[in-house]
C-alpha cells in the first residue's frame, strides 16, 4: 500500500461500524428468501421475469422483480414489522402502487402473483 490508499475493509466517510451494521436493517430472514426465490426461479422459466433486485432498508425490506431490469418493478414484497400486528408484515405491490394483497403469512401473500402455480393445479 502506498501513501494515501485506503485499506478496503476500512469504513470511509467517518461512517462508525455501529451504523454499518445489518442490525438497523430489516431482513428477509433465510426461509422467507427461499420462498420468494423458489417464486422467482418459476416465473423466470416460465418467462414472465428476468431480474430482480433486493432493498434492506430501516423500516422494511423489500424484493423488486422486473420483466427488464431497465424497467420499473413489476411487483413489489415487501416486509414491514411495523405494520406486523395490524395488516400484516408481508404485502404484494403492483407497478402502479396498489397493494395487491398483504396478510400476516408470506406464503399466502405470494400466491397472489404465483400465476404459474395457479395454472398447474
């Protein structure tokens, strides 16, 4: 390392670890992203997506899939623990904003865009 370069683990910016960490960030937790990737891998070979995108933000976490990646969202799931004792953590967003479905089970939740399922039964 020369004068002047960084190390790349180092934070930059005067950031402290504490605000660099996941812990004031709201996750999909590893059951809850198999679910929405098993979804996602079905639709992409049935051809309906190609991309998605994923967001851990401080008030909810939310996963984007898109037809093109240089589209807006096709659908938004999002996950708000806030909303987890009234309407429900999990909600469905479609392109134009409107809430699709929302419920308290991510699994039902998603079976509102799990066309290719809904066609196999």
């Amino acid at each position: 390392m020369t004068f002047g370069e960084a190390d790349p683990s180092q934070i930059v910016g005067g950031a402290t670890a504490s605000s660099a960490a996941p812990a004031n960030r709201v996750t999909f937790d590893r059951r809850e992203l198999d679910r929405i990737l098993a979804l996602y891998g079905r639709m992409v070979a049935a051809g309906e997506w190609r991309d998605y995108a994923i967001d851990f933000l401080r008030d909810r976490a939310v996963f984007s899939v898109f037809r093109r990646s240089a589209e807006m969202p096709l659908y938004r799931i999002e996950k708000n623990p806030k909303l987890a004792r009234r309407q429900g953590a999990y909600s469905v967003v479609s392109a134009t904003g409107l809430i699709v479905r929302r419920g308290h089970e991510l699994d039902r939740v998603l079976r509102a865009i799990d066309k290719v399922k809904l066609v196999a039964v």
